[in-house]
C-alpha cells in the first residue's frame, strides 16, 4: 500500500487508501499504525478503503493537544480534501474511541460505526489512575513497557501461535516517539463518553468482541450493544484484544458484511 501524506496546521497525516466504491475508513489502536488494516484492504476491493496514521503514531506527525476531538477535525479535513462526504468507521481500541468521537461532531457523514475490541464509555477513575501509572512507565522505559503490553493483549493460548507477529508489532512500535506514546495515554484518559450516541443514532453500529479481551470485558460491549438501534454483533471465542490477529478471518467477512449493510 502507498502511503501518501496531508498536511493539516498541526502537523502531517499519513495515509493509504485502495478500492473504488463506498468508504471504509479505518482507526488503528494504540500503539500501532494503519498497516494492521492493510490485509483487510487488499481483500476489500469493492469498497475505497482509508486507513489513516492517528497523531504521533506510523508516518504521522505528533499534536501538541492529546485530544481525540482536534484529531477528529483534522480527519475531517482530509475526507473533505479527498472529496469523501460518507464513512462506515472501524476503529480498533483507542481508534473506536476515535470513531466515536467523530461521529459526535459529524453524524451525517456516518453511514455505520464499529467497535473493534473497543468501548463508547469514558474512562472510569480506576482506568484513569491506571493509565497514569502507564504514563510513568512509559517515562521510566518505554521499550520495556511495549515489549510487556502487547503480548499480554492476546490470548494467552495465541502467544506462542502469533509470536512472529507480536515481534512485528514490537519492532515497529519501538519506533514510536515516547511523547506520542504519553500524549495517546492522555488523550484516551481525558476523552468523554459517548453511550448517549449509542442510544440516538440512526446508523447501524458492529461490535467486534474478544471473550478472552483483557481490555474490554465483553460484558460492557454486549451491553452496549443494547443501547442502539441497531447492531451486529460478532463474538470470538478465543480471543483477546487483537482480532485483526487472533481471527483475522472472521473479522474481514464481519466488516464486510457490516459495510454492505450501511451502504445498501
């Protein structure tokens, strides 16, 4: 995939896009890059697939406010410099906090919104308390900290399956910058909650589930799920927080399925 880059008064996006037809735009987790959703895209031809660097992380430029709304506006003006009016979001983790973010400021370009392995809520205090000492280990070492937090997101029965990709995932967030890392930790600590949106939107949402997730419990994302209009469901087994890995292809046939469903 080529990555191509949008210069906005904050700084650079980086970007990929592929396909022809109706948009799917994708929001990566933290502390990973657009190039996990790059295998979804050469298999999703028949829609224009977008998948964007947030803030600080792959090829983009780091903000100076770690706040998910101004990360949303930028986004914003790269659909409107590319001319895309309609999205069916899939955000993985921070990148559904995202979606949900951008969905409160720009309801009518939202054809469809999906939870990957994420959460419409606001942080709770024991969240809050936790990321802060997240952001002290960070300070302290952050290649120790990615090198202990992205295994312990699988299940543990697919560490030893996916060990060549977690080294992947290691390797290249090592490269991220550790402000970057700090500034993600704050922006998903400080962000508001959205379950009043669950309740009174009109598009469809997809909730993509890990019964073994050690980030989300699936509880709250079936919960959730009960506020909405509207909602397909898919629950993985044996799954942690990475289904992009853990299940890759009944995650593909599921965000295909949904962008059909929001684009008919």
């Amino acid at each position: 995939m080529e990555t191509k880059f949008y210069d906005t008064s904050q700084g650079k996006i980086s970007y990929s896009i592929n396909g022809s037809g109706p948009v799917i735009l994708f929001f990566h987790g933290f502390p990973f890059n657009k190039t996990i959703w790059y295998p979804y895209m050469k298999k999703m031809n028949e829609f224009t697939t977008l998948a964007i660097d947030l803030p600080g992380h792959g090829d983009s430029d780091l903000y100076s406010e770690p706040d998910l709304y101004q990360w949303s506006q930028k986004i914003y003006e790269l659909l409107i410099f590319l001319s895309i009016n309609h999205v069916t979001i899939i955000g993985h983790s921070m990148g559904g906090y995202l979606a949900c973010s951008f969905a409160e400021l720009y309801p009518s370009m939202i054809k469809g919104l999906g939870l990957f392995h994420s959460s419409a809520r606001a942080d709770t205090d024991e969240k809050k308390q936790n990321r802060d000492r997240i952001i002290k280990t960070i300070e302290e070492d952050h290649i120790k900290y990615i090198a202990n937090s992205i295994p312990s997101l699988f299940f543990p029965d697919n560490r030893i399956k996916y060990n060549k990709e977690i080294a992947t995932l290691i390797e290249q967030s090592n490269k991220m910058d550790k402000q970057a890392m700090i500034n993600a930790q704050l922006a998903m600590r400080d962000r508001e909650g959205h379950l009043e949106m669950l309740n009174t939107a009109l598009f469809p949402f997809l909730f993509i589930i890990g019964k073994q997730d050690p980030s989300v419990p699936y509880e709250t994302s079936l919960a959730q799920a009960t506020l909405t209009k509207v909602s397909l469901i898919l629950m993985l087994e044996n799954c942690g927080h990475m289904g992009f890995i853990e299940d890759f292809n009944k995650t593909l046939v599921a965000i295909n399925s949904f962008a059909t469903l929001c684009n008919e």
